[in-house]
C-alpha cells in the first residue's frame, strides 16, 4: 500500500493550460502512452462543472470500456473515512483520543497501555506493518482469499519488535488502522462495512462506496492490472512477481482478487465522483463537529527535521504544493492507485486513478512515474484554477511526504 502521494511541481510544456481538460487529457494519454492500462481524472475547482477525464490502453477494451463513475478499490484512502468514523465516536462521547488502546483491546497490542487512539490515527504509535510480513503477501497477491479480521491483521503486526517507542516519530503502518478498525467494532458492536454504510455513504448519498465482502462488485468497476511474471519489471522483488488472474496481453487481470486483507486500513471500494463528494464534505464540516475537525487538522511532519514541511493528520495529509496548500490521502493496492485531494474549505477536489499500482509501490517503471506526477501536478493545479509553474520539482509518485 502506497503510503503518500506526489504533489509537488512537475515540469509542464511552457505555455500550457494546466486547468484546460485538453491538457489533462493530453497528459492522461500521456501516462497510458507510458504503459498505464487505463486513468481517470476528475477535477472539481467548485466554479462549474467538474472536468472529467478517461483514458484506457485499446487491449484493455475487451474488459470493458472504462467509464468516469466506474468503481475502483480505494486501498489507503480507506484510512480517511476510518478517522472520520473514530472522530464521530469522539464527538458523541464514546470514546476518547487519548484512551490507550489497552482499554479497549486489552492484551492485544504490546505496549498498549502507552499507545493512544490518536498515535493510532496519525502513525506515531510504533507498529509494524503488516504487510511487510511474509504470511499477508498471497492474500495481497490474490492467491490466499481468507476474510482477514481486523485483529487477525492487528495480530500479524503485532507479534514483530516494534521499530521505535510509542509517539517517538511518524512512520506509515497499516497495523495501526487494523488496530483502529478493532476497536471501532469493539465500542459499536457492529461491522466496519455497516459503519461506512450507515455514517458516511448513506447520509452522503454515496451510492457506490461500500466495503466489499469478497472479490465482487456491485457495479460497473475499472479491471485492475499488474504484468505477469515474463514481464514483471526487474525492480519488483521475486516474491511479488507472480500475481493470481486471468491473464490479458502480458498482464493480470487482478480485479477479481479479495481485497479483504486491507482491512480498515484500504479495503474500501469507491469512485471519483462519490470520494469528491466526500472529500468535499469533509473539508467543509459536514461529517464532524469543529472540535473533531481541528483534531483531524492538528499534523505530526512526517520528515525529520522539517517541522513546517508535509504533515499528517488524522487519517489526512496536507502540504503546501505550489498551487495551494491542499489535504486529501492516496491508496495503492494491486490494480490501482488512486489520489484523493482537497482545499481545506471543501469547495475543490480532485481525483486521479490508475489502473496499476506495482511499477510506484517498487518504483519499478521510472517513464511511467514521470507521466504520472505530470499528470498529478497539473490535476492539482487546476483543482486550484492555476497552471503548474514549469519548473522541476523534488519527489515521485507516491512519495512527497
């Protein structure tokens, strides 16, 4: 799972209009040019009607032709609505953000008597990953289709060293939300798919954001894809060179794959349309009380040594980019990778999916890296209404923070 998103300046040709849907277009080609099996774009700068982009590689169309409102997984950008799930119970009294973890799941996570819900919340609790333990890879490769429960996952994580104290420093771990996740079932007594259905997607209309129970969808969806093992690309490591589907023209088809093993922390399946709404409800007050929205806001940097650098929050991440200072999340998990952003006022969005993850995850294809931060510099300008200044910027896809 990608842990952030590039946003920073990218090189555009001098002269262009990074607001124009002519010029995200040409830049989404671009990327499919570049080997992307397929991109949506869908840019709302809240002064009209939202600029909606498709693009998709010709032997992708015997899958379907791709479509704006199509479904996609979420991956990380789980993570944002998870927070806005906790927060709520924050706001009705429920639970506290400082309330160590060892109230609520007592035994289960070492050290839980110093780990809060909000070091939980914005990476600073010292977990280990777990998806960086061997027993998860055939579950992310689509070859094991358990129903990993969110303390089965806490569990996975939990049983390695931690890599530093409790609130020492910031480090993305996906055990920390399976850790939330857990506790979110624990006070509610209910699912994690009922509560995003029953806090979030309903009250917000949100007619294509659900948790899935298995590797289906509910609706027209985007068929993800990774290479196959003959043209995986060198940079991917050996154990994640063979991915389960059906094969298409030196791919894998992995849109059937569960993504269960995400968990709380990227097993969501939205669309542009429906995670703009959302996004735009969020920045915008919407979902949670002003307390619990400044509690989201308040960032740990998550560079050393560059305290008034990028900064995350409670299940967000903002920066100041060249266009404006934006917030949003970003999630990868194979098949796709997507962004989410906003203003902090929830009058723009934007969205951009890919339908392929492994080449950012393992930094495995450097062209299509650069088309893609192309692309996403110039979304993020015009969710802003501005051009992207023509000058080089710092970072990659999937790594600004």
């Amino acid at each position: 799972m990608v842990a952030a998103v590039a946003v920073g300046v990218g090189v555009v040709p001098a002269g262009s209009a990074a607001g124009s849907g002519g010029e995200l277009r040409s830049l989404a080609r671009r990327l499919v040019e570049a080997g992307a099996p397929g991109v949506i774009v869908r840019v709302d700068d809240g002064r009209g009607r939202p600029v909606e982009i498709v693009e998709q590689a010709g032997w992708t169309r015997r899958d379907g032709v791709l479509g704006a409102g199509d479904e996609f997984r979420m991956g990380s950008n789980t993570k944002t609505m998870v927070a806005v799930l906790a927060l709520q119970l924050v706001a009705e009294g429920r639970v506290g953000l400082d309330d160590p973890v060892e109230r609520w799941l007592p035994g289960r996570v070492p050290q839980g008597g110093a780990i809060s819900l909000r070091m939980l919340l914005n990476h600073t609790a010292g977990l280990f990953d777990y998806t960086r333990d061997e027993e998860i890879w055939p579950s992310i490769l689509g070859w094991d289709r358990r129903r990993w429960t969110s303390e089965e996952l806490l569990a996975v994580g939990v049983r390695h060293d931690p890599p530093f104290p409790p609130g020492a420093r910031w480090s993305y771990s996906n055990t920390d939300y399976a850790a939330i996740g857990a506790v979110l079932e624990r006070v509610t007594g209910v699912s994690l798919g009922e509560l995003v259905r029953d806090r979030i997607a309903r009250p917000l209309g949100l007619e294509h954001t659900y948790v899935p129970r298995g590797g289906g969808w509910r609706g027209r969806h985007v068929h993800g894809y990774e290479p196959d093992a003959a043209h995986m690309p060198p940079a991917v490591p050996a154990e994640f060179r063979v991915v389960a589907g059906p094969r298409r023209r030196g791919h894998v088809d992995v849109s059937g794959n569960d993504p269960g093993w995400g968990g709380a922390a990227g097993v969501v399946v939205s669309t542009a349309r429906d995670w703009s709404r959302f996004s735009r409800a969020l920045m915008s007050g919407r979902l949670l009380p002003a307390a619990q929205m400044a509690q989201m806001r308040a960032t740990v940097p998550v560079r050393p040594g560059e305290p008034d650098g990028p900064g995350y929050g409670l299940g967000v991440q903002t920066g100041a980019g060249p266009c404006g200072t934006f917030w949003g999340h970003d999630g990868g998990m194979p098949g796709y990778l997507s962004t989410g952003l906003s203003d902090g006022s929830g009058r723009r969005a934007s969205t951009v999916l890919i339908s392929a993850e492994f080449w950012a995850e393992f930094e495995a294809d450097p062209e299509m890296a650069r088309a893609a931060k192309a692309l996403q510099d110039a979304t993020t300008c015009a969710m802003f209404g501005k051009p992207v200044p023509a000058v080089a910027g710092r970072g990659r896809w999937g790594s600004a923070f």
